[in-house]
C-alpha cells in the first residue's frame, strides 16, 4: 500500500468516527455544514453560511 492509499485510509477511518461520534466542530461536521450550505446556496436559498451553520447546529 502506497503512501496516497495509507493517508486516505486513515482519513476515511478519521471521518466515520467523527460521524459515528456526533462530535461537533470536527472536520466532518465542517465538511457537512459546507456542504449543505454550498448546496442550498446553488438552489438558490438566501441563507447566510452563518445563519446556515447556526440553523445546523440547533437541528442536529
């Protein structure tokens, strides 16, 4: 297993447990957020990601 193999093995281990964990703040946590806020800003919602992180954290 080459070095490129190794970190994104470690990282997926990394995220699933922070996912499976809940923990927030974390890099999957920020990913999900970014992601959501990216996504609902493309569908034309007028959220700030401020207010979108905010909205996320309160739900959850």
């Amino acid at each position: 297993m080459g070095k490129l193999e190794c970190f994104k093995d470690n990282l997926l281990t990394f995220l699933r447990r922070e996912k499976d964990a809940k923990l927030k703040g974390g890099i999957y946590h920020k990913i999900q957020l970014d992601f959501t806020y990216n996504s609902n800003h493309i569908e034309g919602s007028s959220l700030t990601q401020k207010s979108k992180s905010c909205s996320n954290f309160y739900n959850r």
